[in-house]
C-alpha cells in the first residue's frame, strides 16, 4: 500500500498544495519577465498590453488564485508559459462507495471549479483491465457506472484541451484523426497531409450517427445524407468525411 506523505487523505488540502506550488513557480516567471516587459513597453508601445496582463496576472497569483480559476485570457501571456495559466484537470481516486456517493462527488466538483473532475477507481480500473469487454461491462454496470474511469478521463481531457475527432474510412481501414474545436475542414484535412490542405477542393461530410443508420456510404450517398461542404465548413466532432483536393 501507499501511506500519504501527510499520513491523511484530504482532496482539499492536496489541492492546495499543488496549486501554491504552481503558484510560486508563475510569481517566479513573471519576477523575472517584467523588468524585460517593461524595458520593451518603453521601446515599443504595443508591448504594454502584454506589461498590463502581466500586471494583472501577478495580482491574481499574490492572492491565491491561479489565472486559470480566475479566467484569465490565456492567449494574452502565452508566450511567458505560465502553468497556472493553462487549462486544469483532476483526476480523484476514491473507492467504489465514494464512486456512487452523489454527495460526495458534487462536493469535490464544487472544490475543483471551474476546473473539470474525473472519478474513478484505480483498483476497479486495473481490474478492468484484464477482463474481456463483456466482462468489464457487466462490472461497471454492477457499481452503476456507464463508463470506466479511463474512458472518462479521455473523454474530459479531450473537452479541456479544446479536442475533438474526425472519421475518414476506406476499403481497407478507418481511423479517427484528432484536430482542434473549430477547425475548418482545410485544416482537418491538413492533418492527414499538407497536400491535403494546400489543395484542397471540397469534403464530403456526414456524421457518423447518420452513416450508422444509414448502413454504409453508399447507402448514404443514395438517400442524399452526404453533405458537400465547402473551406468555410467548421468541423464537427464525429464527421465522417472524405476530402477531395488536388495539387
């Protein structure tokens, strides 16, 4: 077994050491950015929006706060790298009584906020793990949960980071390529090959529920529930899409 350093376990208090030392690493950053910033600013007026943010940002550590919690614009000081300045996650490790005690988990998202929470198990996982897919389903349905833990911190990971998926699917494979929230379908197609993006002509689009129901492409295609879309067209999660270019 793993004894905690503190000998207790307490969400909260783990939390706050993290964050503090997160928070002493970004007032160390911008202690030492800001004579720079400013020295800019004097040469430079345009700089001083960047002297301004970082003004700010270092009001906000000083009390505590991360700029994440804070709703800080990460774009405005992305170039100083600050961690508190990015998007938070945290996975919570309980057992299978905390996992459905619906008390407990809202108090934990409470603490956690704005940031997202995952729960999960670790013993439960591991044993999941090893078991055949039918297996796993039966015991997750049997501590009443819909997914495991894993898939579920895939799953918020990918919302934090500003993720999603797109399908392209051939004769002989399908795959899922992972591009940005609001993309356009150049730069999806990007992704694939540059050719792709550089060349690109059209998409021909269709979500991936709807080409289940339809029972294949073709089938698709022959009720009209392809869609041609154009460079404008912004990518949405579960496209299936097939691109058409030429270079």
């Amino acid at each position: 077994d793993v004894v905690h350093v503190e000998g207790r376990v307490s969400p909260a208090e783990d939390m706050e050491t993290i964050n503090t030392e997160l928070i002493l690493a970004d007032l160390q950053t911008l202690e030492k950015a800001l004579p720079r910033l400013e020295k800019e600013a004097r040469m430079h007026k345009d700089r001083a929006v960047v002297v301004d943010a970082a003004l700010q940002a270092k009001e906000i550590l000083d009390s505590g706060r991360t700029l994440f919690s804070a709703g800080v614009d990460p774009e405005s000081l992305r170039e100083l790298f600050l961690l508190t300045n990015k998007p938070f996650l945290y996975v919570i490790n309980c057992d299978e009584e905390e996992l459905g005690d619906e008390a407990f988990r809202a108090e934990m998202t409470a603490l956690v906020a704005p940031a997202e929470a995952v729960f999960l198990d670790a013993q439960v996982e591991a044993e999941l793990s090893e078991l055949p897919e039918d297996e796993a389903l039966d015991l997750l349905q049997s501590i009443g949960q819909e997914e495991s833990g894993i898939q579920a911190l895939a799953r918020v990971g990918f919302e934090t980071l500003g993720l999603q998926t797109y399908l392209t699917a051939g004769p002989k494979e399908a795959r899922a390529w992972t591009i940005h929230k609001g993309d356009t379908a150049p730069e999806a197609a990007g992704v694939i090959h540059t050719d792709f993006q550089k060349g690109f002509i059209k998409a021909e689009v269709i979500s991936f529920d709807e080409l289940m129901a339809a029972g294949s492409m073709q089938e698709a295609k022959a009720h009209g529930k392809v869609r041609i879309e154009g460079k404008d067209y912004v990518m949405q999660d579960g496209d299936v899409v097939e691109f058409r270019f030429n270079v």
